[in-house]
C-alpha cells in the first residue's frame, strides 16, 4: 500500500467516526425535542385538557 492510500484510509474511518459522534451528541443533548417531556405525564405538560371526547357525538 501506498501513503497515499493509508492516508484514504484514514480520513474515511475518521469521517465515519466523527459522523457517528455528532448523531450521538445530538441523540443524546438535553432538553432536545419530546425526550423533554416527562414520561407519562399526560396531557403533555402545559396543555390542559380540555374534556375533548372524538366519538362522543357532540
């Protein structure tokens, strides 16, 4: 193998690495989205419910 070609190698493997990091980091950051929300907590926290029935023929 060449320089050239480890040097290939090396810049994909740490692309890919660095692509996976960043997927992590942005799974994994506080406050992202509805892993805000508490857990069986429903109605979602600041929505009141509002005695809404679909198929109660009102």
């Amino acid at each position: 193998m060449k320089s050239k070609d480890i040097l290939l190698i090396f810049v994909i493997i740490f692309a890919a690495g660095f692509s996976l990091y960043r997927k992590y980091a942005r799974k994994n950051q506080p406050g992202a989205g509805s892993s805000a929300r508490q857990p069986g907590s429903f109605p979602p926290s600041g929505q009141k419910d509002d005695d809404y029935e679909p198929y109660s023929g009102k």
